[in-house]
C-alpha cells in the first residue's frame, strides 16, 4: 500500500561527481514489494520546486526500516535535494510502481543486469535479491566518464561487473551494448536511458528481457495521465499502460519505447 | 451546524471542496488515501464519445510554482465511463460532476446526453476550454455566441444541471460568462489553464511533446481570483472556482473574489491528501475569522456589507 | 570575440540584458550598485504628458512566484523627464528605450515626438498594455486596428525606432502583433504583465487598492514564452522579451522561443544585481550549451535547424 | 551606502507569542546612519516566497558587526524566517531608509517614545542612543494582550516605561493615547499602526513630531514607487514621498497618513 511520509534523513553523501546517496528512515519500506520500485518525493515545503520528483529505491533494510536512493543533481529540484542534511525531514511518497520481476529467473540460471548513468540504481537492490537466491548475476554499467562512476565495488560483491565509459576514461570505451553481445544469460534486466532500453529490446528481442522506464510525472500515482505510454504500434489503438502505476518495469515489447 | 454543507443547482454538497476534472482520474487511485465519501463532489476526468489515447509524452513540464500538462483528454471513452467508472464510483456517498469534452457540438451533445442519466451525476461541466485539443476544444471557449450556442444544446438534451467551464485565455471573460449564461447554463466552474511553454535548455525544443501546455498550479491563482471577481458580479449563476488552490486560506479568497464553492486540481499532485486536509481546516479557518457559515464569505471583496472582522495590531 | 553584442532597430547592444519599464525607475536607484553602463539597454518608466501621482496605496501584493502591481504609471511628466531624468542618464554609455504611455492617442503622440528626440534615447517602447490606468491603456492593446492606428501616429511623429508593448491579457497575441507590425512597428516587446487580484484574508477586500494589478515575476514566465513563441513566427520584426526572467537559462529560453533580447523587471527587487549578474553568467552558460554566440538561440525551438547540442547520460 | 549581504545568524529566539529575536553578524552595521532604519531581506533562495520583506532594525553594534530585528511571525515569509537556526546565512539588503533625527531633542529635554505593536523595536535603538545622548527618555508602548508584550525590561533601563493592552491583561487597559495626555514632553518619536500614528499627528499638531510609517513595499530602494504617500491633501497635487527612500520616518504634517 502507498504510504505518505515525514521520513528523517540518516544520511546524504556525493559519491561521485554530481551523485547522491540519501538514505531514509521510513515505515514505508515495509510496503516494498520489488526491486525497482520508486517514490515521489516533495523538496520543498515550499510551492517552487511545485512538483515531487520520483526516484528509484537502489537498496532498503526492513529490519533497520531505512531506504537508500541514489540520484544525480540535474535541475532545480535534485539541487535542493542534494543540500539537506542529516535530520531533515522529506516528505515522501511511495512505494510506487511495480518493480522487476525476480521469480522469472531460478536458482543457478544467470541474469544480466544492464544499467545505464542514473539508470544503475534500481539495479543493485534486485542484484541483491538475485544473489541471495542463488542467481548468477552480470552487471553491464554504462556511464558519461571515470568521475560518474560509482557502486563498482558493490555490485562486484554479487558478481562478474563491467563498466564502459562514453569517453573510454575508464573501463571500456563505448556502450553497454557493445560488452553484451559476448555475454550469455537466461533473464536481462535493464534500467537505463531511452536509446540504450531500445537498442536492448531490438538486439533480444529472442530474450526473456525487463525494462524499466523514465518519463516525467505529475501525479505518480496514475491519475493525471502524465506518464502513459502505447502497448501498439497501431495509430488507432489507445490501449495505453501508465509508467508510474503499471510501470516502471515493463516486460520488453509489452510497450512502445 | 456544519459550516460547510451547501446547495448548487443539482448538488448538495457536505462541503464545497471538490477534485478538479484531470487531476484526479476517476476516483479509483486516490480512494487508496482516503474515503471519498469524504469530499463534497468529484469532477471526473473529460469523457469524449471515442476512446482517446491523447498527445504523446512528455506531457507535463513544471514551471516556477506552477506546472503545465498537455494530456490531450486522453479517456476511456463514453462506453466504457457509463460501464465502468461511474458505477464503480457509485459505491461512494459523493455528487458526480461529468466533464464533457469534444470536437464538435455533435460529440458534447452526444456524451451529455447519456452521461446526465447516470444515477450518479447530479451535473454536468462542459469544457468549452481545453487548450490541449487542436480542433473544437479552445474555439468554443473564445467566441461567445459559439459557446452561447453549444450550451443552448447541451442544455436541451441534459437530464441534470449544466456547468460551462471558462477558458482564461480570452481578452474579455465576462462576454464569455453572459454569452453561456444567456445560453442557459446553471453555473459556471472556472479558470480552466492559461495556455503556456516551456523550452528545453539542452536541445532548445519545447519541453512538451504537443509544444505548449496548460498552465496550471499556485502561478494563476492571481488570474483565477480576479476573473471570478469580474465574473460573479456580472451574473446571476454560481461560480465553482478553480485555479492554484492549495490551502484553506485560498478557499476564502476565492469565496471573497466571488466563488460558490471550489475545485482543487494540481495540489492533488504535491499532496494525495490536500483535499480532506482542507476540508479539516476550513472550520477553524471559519471561526477564526469570525463567520458562522461558509457562504458568508462569497462575493465578500466586492459586496457592500463585508466588513473588516478583525485587525492586526 | 563578444557573444553577446547585437544589432537592434535603433539599438547598438552591449548585450541583450535590459531592465524592464517601472521595475528601474530612472536608473539612479539602481545606480548605487552598479555601473549602468554595464547594461544593454535600459528601459526607463513609463512617462505621460503631464505628470502623474498614479494610485493610493498599497500598490502591491505578493503571490506565489508572482508579484502584482498597480503603480498607476506614476512619472514626473514628460518636461521634468526631459530636463532632469535623462540628462542624468547621459553621463552612462548606454542606449536608453523610452516608455511612452498615455490614455488618449493625442498623449502618446505628444510624448513620443519631444521624448525621441532627446540625444540618448535610441527607441521608443509604445505601452499600449497597462493594465492600471482606468481610460485609454488596456484598450489601445486589446483592439488590433486601435493599436494599429496608434503605431502609425506614433511612427510618424518618432525620431527613432518603434517597439510597441503587447498585453498579454488578450485571446489572440498573433492578431494584435501583426496589427502593430502594419502600423509601421519596428520591434515588439513583450509581455507586460496579466490582471490579477489577491484577497485580504482578514477584511475581505483585495489588498491593492486599485483591487486588480498587474501580474508579474516567474509565474508568468510559461505564457510570455508561449506568446513570443507564437509571435515570433508571425511577424518579421524583433522581439525584445520579458516576464518572469531572474536567470541566464530564463534569458536563453526565451531566445529559444524567438525573443531577440530581453527585459528583466521583478527580479530587479528580488536581487537588485540581478541583470550584471546575468549579463556574467551568460557567455559560460552558451559556452556550456555550445553556441558562439547567443543570437543562434533566437527561435530555435521552431527553426528546422536547431539540433540538440548535446545529451544527458 | 547600501549593501547586499549574505549574513550568518548568530541567534534567533521567540521573546514574547510569535514575537521573535535575529540576530545577525553584517558588515552593513557600518552603513548605519540613525535609528529607524530598516533592512530588506530575501526569505529563501527559492521563488516563492518572491519578494525581500522589509525589517526594522531594532538595535546594532558596530564594534561586534551585528545588529537586531525583532518582528512577529504573521504571513509566509515572517514564518520561514522563524524556522532559521543560528548558522544560516541570510540574503539581507540594507541599510534603508532615513530614521529618528537624534539631534532634534537636546540633553536634559525630554523625548516620549511611543510605539505600538511591531511598531516597537526601532524604538529600542533610538532610546538607547537618546539616553547616551542625556535626553530623558519616556517611553510608552501599546500591545493587544499580555502575551505580545517584549522589552519591557530593556526600555525600563533607559527610562520610565508605559504598558498598555487593548484587553487590559497586562499594564493599563486601552491604547497609548490614553496614557500620553498625561505626559509632558519636548520630542515625540512614534512607530506603530496607522489608525496609532494618525490619533497622535491630529492631538499633538502643536509639537515637534516624527512618526515612522509602514507600507507594502517592492524594491524598497526608491525605484519601483509601491511606497509612495501624498505631501498635501490637494487632489491635483502629485508631490510625494517614498516611505522606503524618503522614510520611513517623517516629520509629522510632512506627509499625508
Ligand atoms: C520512475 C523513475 C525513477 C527514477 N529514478 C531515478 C534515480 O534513481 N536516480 C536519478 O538520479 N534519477 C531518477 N529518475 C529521474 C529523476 O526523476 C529526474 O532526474 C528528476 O526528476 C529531475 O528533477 P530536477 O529537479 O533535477 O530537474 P528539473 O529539470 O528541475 O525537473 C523539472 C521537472 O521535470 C521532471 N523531470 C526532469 N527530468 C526528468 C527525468 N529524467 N525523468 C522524469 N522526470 C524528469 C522533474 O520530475 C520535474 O517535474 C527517475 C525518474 C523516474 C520517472
Ligand atoms: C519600513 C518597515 C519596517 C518594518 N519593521 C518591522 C519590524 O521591525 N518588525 C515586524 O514584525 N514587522 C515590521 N514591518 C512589517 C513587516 O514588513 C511585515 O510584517 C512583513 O513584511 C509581513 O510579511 P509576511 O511574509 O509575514 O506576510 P505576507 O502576508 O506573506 O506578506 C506578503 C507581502 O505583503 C507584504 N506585507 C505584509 N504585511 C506588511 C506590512 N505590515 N508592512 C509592509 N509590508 C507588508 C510583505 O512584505 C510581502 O511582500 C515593517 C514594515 C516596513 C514597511
Ligand atoms: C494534468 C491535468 C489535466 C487536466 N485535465 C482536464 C480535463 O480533462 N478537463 C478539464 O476541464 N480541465 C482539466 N484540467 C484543468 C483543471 O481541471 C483546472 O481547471 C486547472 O488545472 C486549474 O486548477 P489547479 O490550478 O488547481 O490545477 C486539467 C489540469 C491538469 C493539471
Ligand atoms: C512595479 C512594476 C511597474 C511597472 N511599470 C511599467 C511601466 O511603467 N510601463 C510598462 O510598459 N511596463 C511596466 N511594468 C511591466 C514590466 O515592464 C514587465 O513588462 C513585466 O513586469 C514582466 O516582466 P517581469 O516578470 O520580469 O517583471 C511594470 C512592472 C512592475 C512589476
Ligand atoms: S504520473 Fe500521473 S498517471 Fe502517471
Ligand atoms: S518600495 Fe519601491 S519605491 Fe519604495
């Protein structure tokens, strides 16, 4: 169920350039159903930033009831963010979305885990749950260059990690895609920007392969219309599913990307 | 004594708050939150005859204390509202305004027609104002003898009490106000979006898909207030307000300017729980400034007996 | 290499920074924090034949990302204007735009013929918009052939180049600039500010005592873009834009949408180093976006060739 | 001369209901020219709320670089600014405005102090430095109810001190009006409401006067004419005054109330 939350931060740190990792403490994590998932957070008591941002749950501990995101200063709203301290309060919103589906692939089957810059967060929480399953896990982590870079080493904990960099300044030099084609897997999951998610889809089509996507919203709970996106080709088809509701993650060719 | 119930033509409301149309679907997301049984009425999302899938995304872009969306009036279609939604919202002890949209007066005509006999709509609002449709849609909302004539028909053919929502991107909102008035309607809602923009820093695109958007949010509530402070002492119907509400305080202002009751659309957005919350507050609002009813407050800033209730020090 | 310099009708500018009409008096306020010379332009406060108290107080009310005024053009007159204020203003290198208003055809013409002849005022800015003064103003820029016919008497008497002022509280901008454009305008500026209105939570009554003003500041950035965008494509003559700017990524937005400089005018209160401050930031900012210089930026969410310059990760 | 400053602030604390204590450390002190004058602050860095709002200072010192505002948290800005803590830097534009002329009343005369409500604090400075000066200072403050009452201590310390409340629960019952009649004095310096300032200017015509008004302000730097108050009833007439420039303190008949 979707809980809103005053939810005191434990801590903030940039771990790399330009990203975050806040950490929460919230009753809300005990609604978390699935890797992947994401909340809506308001900045602001104030009206300007207006809207909430949503943002992945990269990690969480029921036990502890804290919940870890990871996020890049973009605009106006991840500014501010990225400005407040431990023991600030957030007004937050969530769990939201359905996230990835990790009973789609058995013990001592391997999965592949594809993410893009901000698109890596959601990744680690499902290699974790994979991990502990008995899952073989590959992580493919694409970034912009060397100083974007982060969780390396924790995603090497769960397994076999790749990481390309745009510029080659670290890692190999290129796209994600050009590491997977070499790679086998039973189950990809992929988190990402748009371009890289459509190159996937195209490439495995053949594949048992989740996806999961961004748009912006304004509700987050499906009932602005905001977030939509077509389930066919067809121009006079309207069957439609909602990112913030039906997704984020979608089964690959369930949408149009 | 409840500060709060009042009539409208067609509605008794428990209390004046409302969810504004296409800011809170039909209902069924928000009824995660709260028991909307709670609130005064539900204005539901626009109902076309077709199904619409709407414009493409993105469709929302935020702006400095407001935010602009360009749906396209995306709806299941008049079918399947009669079949599904409406039913479904049934179960709730709430009045139920439709919104009627469309391209031509066929189509409103044709979705009044059958959505006002749904046992749970006590009114219609015709939006003769959507900024985000290319055909119909804005046309009726400028010209006043088009919207005067729209609502002559709407009105032949509705089983219960019809709204004209208004459109505030028109140099002269009171012709528009008389002209649907004349026309017959019962009341007016209003302001529907300021048409807006907003571009894109990196590619110098417009950030929304269909280019521009409604303007909606806390930005036009200055707009909101003073054209239902012109509109209200023009005619004789009611206004259901709208237009940046977010608080118990801007529920008094809109009274002030001239509303009969309120609709609260983008807050739904920043807080699933702003309408009960204002609904909490507005009693002790009420008696904090010293009114025994709600209603007191209506046309306040241009009615001859409003006097100062208190002062500052 | 200056990113920044351009060519306007009538208008050598530094850069296209500018403050807006009433929001930097005279200049001399403004002078204590800074070399005006600094400035592309200014654009100094609206000035009327006779000289004028304007309305009582209070004048203005604060909303939400939004102020609203009701000055009521309060000027010395246009012989104390000319004697005083911009002789004052020639001690600066910088070009100055004169804002001529007044509530019959006969003032503006009279403002404009001695006004643009003064040595440093280099454009006239013809405020056919305000929406404070009770005769004329509002009128003269909502009826396109009004606001035509007054250009051409303007144009004819003016020493120097032509900007008119647009309202945007009209249904279509597209018709009133292309009116103005036919009556001989040389450029347009754009927006002024949209009527609005605040409530006085404890006495009921609007807080400014003109009860309506004008609405201006960031809230109503989206519908300044919106119409620049739209007129831009319609007319082929320059457009200096306005409303809501307080940052150079407003400042490129708005040359995204086709304004060809820019007038800041709220922000000025809020940061009194505001428009230096802009004019610093800008050449990193095009730098950042890759652009050699900012004139690129003018239109380029409608151009074809506007490709993205770069993407996020 | 003007300045824009950020500064730290060293303590905030809520003195009387809703009547809050900032202090903060500013270079501008140095600008400083009488008492009376007043800052413009920016609230938050954030658009909402837009406009600076303006504060009176109500006392400073030039050896610590610090000064004083004492105000009452009514509105959305007043609020915030009552939730900032001791280290938060505040965008503070000042010193503005023409104060108390100190020179008008001469040591071993008599100078009555009245203020009322908010009206209070700048009083506190120009009693101060009147009673450094060898002015016998009197002072006689208005406040609605017992709870609202600051200062008494401090002004007691300068002098004799009046309370009054509108609701009669602390000092005499009614309005400083009341209490003036009795009095005898050369110099009346008031601040306070309208409706306050108007009663005195009409009985005390006869007198030397100055009053400290208050209206709605925009740049608050003399530019933008949201502040202005006619100079003589004559209709036709447009001389004024601004209160942000030329005040806020005027001679009494200076200006029309
Ligand atoms: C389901 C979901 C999960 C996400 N998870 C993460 C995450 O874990 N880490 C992370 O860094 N980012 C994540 N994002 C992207 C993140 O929401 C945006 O980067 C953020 O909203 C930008 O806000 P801003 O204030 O910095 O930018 P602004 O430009 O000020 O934002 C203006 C408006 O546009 C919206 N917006 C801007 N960019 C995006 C975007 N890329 N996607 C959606 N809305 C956008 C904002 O929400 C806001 O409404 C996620 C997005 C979605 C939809
Ligand atoms: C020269 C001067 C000195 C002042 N000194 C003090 C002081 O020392 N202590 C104190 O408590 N108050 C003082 N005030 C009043 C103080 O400025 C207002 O109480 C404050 O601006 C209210 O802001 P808000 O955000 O709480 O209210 P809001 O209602 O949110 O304010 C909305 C807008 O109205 C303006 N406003 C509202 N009330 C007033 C008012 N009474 N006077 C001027 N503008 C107003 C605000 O500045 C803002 O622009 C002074 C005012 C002036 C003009
Ligand atoms: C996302 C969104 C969708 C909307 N859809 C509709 C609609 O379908 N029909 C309609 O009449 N108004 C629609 N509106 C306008 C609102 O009903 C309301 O008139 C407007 O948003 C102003 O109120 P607000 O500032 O409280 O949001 C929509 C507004 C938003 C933000
Ligand atoms: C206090 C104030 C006074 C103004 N006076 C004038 C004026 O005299 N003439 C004019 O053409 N516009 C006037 N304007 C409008 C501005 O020039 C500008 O068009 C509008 O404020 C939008 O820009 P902004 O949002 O940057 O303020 C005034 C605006 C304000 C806030
Ligand atoms: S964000 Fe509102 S429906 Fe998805
Ligand atoms: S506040 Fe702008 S002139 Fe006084």
């Amino acid at each position: 169920m979707i809980k809103k939350e005053l939810c005191n931060i434990i801590s903030q740190e940039e771990i790399a350039t330009d990203i975050f990792e806040l950490t929460v403490e919230a009753q809300l994590v005990n609604e978390i159903t699935a890797p992947g998932q994401f909340v809506h957070i308001r900045i602001d008591k104030a009206l300007d930033p207006l809207l909430r941002r949503p943002l992945s749950i990269s990690s969480f501990n029921k036990v502890k009831s804290q919940f870890t995101m990871i996020y890049r200063t973009d605009g106006k709203g991840t500014t501010l963010l990225a400005e407040k301290r431990q023991g600030v309060q957030l007004d937050i919103l969530g769990p939201l979305g359905n996230g990835f589906p990790v009973d789609e692939v058995n013990a001592g089957e391997t999965a592949l885990l594809v993410g893009g810059g901000i698109g890596v967060p959601p990744l680690y929480e499902l290699s974790k749950q994979l991990t502990a399953k008995g899952v073989k896990v590959i992580h493919v982590l694409g970034f912009q260059t060397q100083s974007a870079v982060f969780f390396e080493q924790k995603f090497l904990e769960n397994g076999e990690t790749y990481i390309t960099t745009v510029d080659g300044s670290y890692g190999t030099k290129g796209f994600v895609t050009d590491i997977i084609r070499d790679l086998d897997f039973d189950c990809l999951y992929t988190c990402g920007p748009t371009p890289m998610l459509k190159a996937i889809e195209k490439e495995y089509a053949h594949k048992k392969v989740f996806l999961s996507l961004e748009e912006r919203m304004g509700c987050g709970v499906g009932a602005c219309f905001a977030c939509v996106c077509k389930t066919s080709n067809e121009q006079e088809d309207v069957s439609y599913k909602k990112v913030c509701s039906d997704g984020p993650v979608f089964r690959a060719g369930e949408v149009v990307l | 004594m409840s500060k709060l119930r009042l009539e409208l033509p067609g509605l008794t409301l428990k209390n004046p708050i409302m969810p504004a149309s296409g800011c809170f679907g039909f209902g069924k997301e928000y009824s995660q939150f709260y028991d909307l049984s709670k609130l005064g009425a539900i204005m539901i999302k626009a109902t076309t005859v077709e199904p619409r899938f709407g414009n493409p995304t993105p469709r929302v872009a935020e702006t400095s204390a407001g935010m602009l969306n360009a749906i396209g009036l995306q709806n299941p279609g008049l079918a399947s509202v009669l079949s599904n939604e409406l039913p479904w919202l049934a179960q709730y002890d709430v009045p139920i305004i439709a919104n009627v949209a469309g391209s031509q007066e066929e189509d409103y005509v044709a979705v009044a027609k059958s959505i006002s006999k749904a046992s749970n709509v006590h009114a219609l609002e015709i939006n003769i104002s959507c900024p985000n449709v290319k055909t119909g849609g804005i046309a009726f909302g400028t010209i006043p003898d088009v919207a005067k004539h729209l609502t002559k028909k709407v009105k032949d053919v509705s089983d219960v009490p019809v709204y004209v929502k208004l459109s505030p991107n028109v140099t002269n909102i009171v012709e528009m106000a008389k002209a649907v008035e004349a026309g017959g309607a019962d009341g007016l809602t209003m302001i529907n979006t300021l048409v807006g923009m907003r571009m894109d820093l990196k590619t110098g695109k417009p950030i929304l898909a269909n280019r521009t958007g409604g303007l909606s949010g806390p930005a036009i509530k200055p707009v909101a207030l003073r054209m239902i402070y012109e509109v209200s002492q023009a005619v004789n119907i009611p206004i259901i307000g709208m237009g940046g509400i977010e608080s118990a305080e801007d529920v008094i202002e809109f009274f002030y300017a001239g509303a009969s009751a309120v609709a609260v659309g983008t807050a739904n957005f920043v807080d699933p729980f702003v309408c009960p919350t204002i609904i909490e507050e507005l009693p002790l609002l009420l008696e904090k400034l010293g009114y025994e009813h709600i209603s007191e407050c209506t046309g306040r800033s241009w009615r001859k007996h409003g006097e100062p209730t208190y002062h500052r020090a």
